[in-house]
C-alpha cells in the first residue's frame, strides 16, 4: 500500500498539497511514484511562473512513462526543488519529502476541490 501522509490535500491525478500559510508545497503522491517507476526526468516551471488548478505546470519521466504534472491549485512559484534537476530520483525516494514546486497560493478555497487523506485512500482503492 503506498504511504499517504494526513493533513496534506491531494488530487485526482495524484499530486498532493501542503500548506504552509500562504504557500503550498506541490509534489506528486507515493502512490504516483510507485506506479511511474524509477523517476529519470523532472520538468519544472520557472519561478514566477503562473500555475492554474486543473492545468499542467510540468512532467514527470520515468523508465516507464511520463505523465504530466497537473497544478491542484491556482497561484505563483516562488520556488522550484532544485534538488531534483540533478536527483529526480529522489522523488522515488520520499515523494513527500521531495516537493517539485512551491507556489503562492491565490485562492485558498480551492483546496476544498481536493481530497484528504482518507479520501484519497479510497479513491487509490478503486
């Protein structure tokens, strides 16, 4: 069973959301990770880029697949997980652990579109 952590948002296509104030950190979930396989490529946006909920803002490529990135939430990056242009595998790693993005969030409502943990669960269940 892949890992889902309590008090983080989730989405449907498997990215997930913690707050911190006005910011959310933006990765993709463990249950993601498993299902791509060993993570070889991340595509970020630039900083000051806008990211738009339901919108892609990147890719994900794996041995396997890429799949693109879709923005749970609407705002500005502030942020991007350096890290990870040189070690995307860490993603692989710990996907909590190893955010992609960190934006400015533009309207915290939207963060009731997604999941919480329990929900998420159910819906990785079916």
């Amino acid at each position: 069973m892949a890992k889902v952590i309590d008090g983080l948002f989730y989405s449907e296509s498997h990215e997930y959301v913690r707050v911190d104030g006005d910011f959310a950190f933006i990765g993709i979930s463990d249950y993601a990770q498993k299902a791509l396989g060993d993570v070889v490529y991340v595509d970020m946006p630039e900083v000051d880029d806008e990211v738009e909920a339901g919108e892609d803002f990147g890719a994900v490529e794996s041995v396997k697949a890429a799949s693109d990135l879709i923005s749970p939430v609407t705002g500005t990056v502030v942020e991007v997980n350096e890290a990870l242009e040189d070690e995307p595998g860490l993603i692989n790693t710990d996907a909590y652990e190893n955010w992609i993005i960190k934006v400015s969030l533009s309207d915290k409502s939207e963060l009731d579109n997604l999941m919480n943990a329990e929900a998420y669960e159910a819906f990785c269940e079916k």
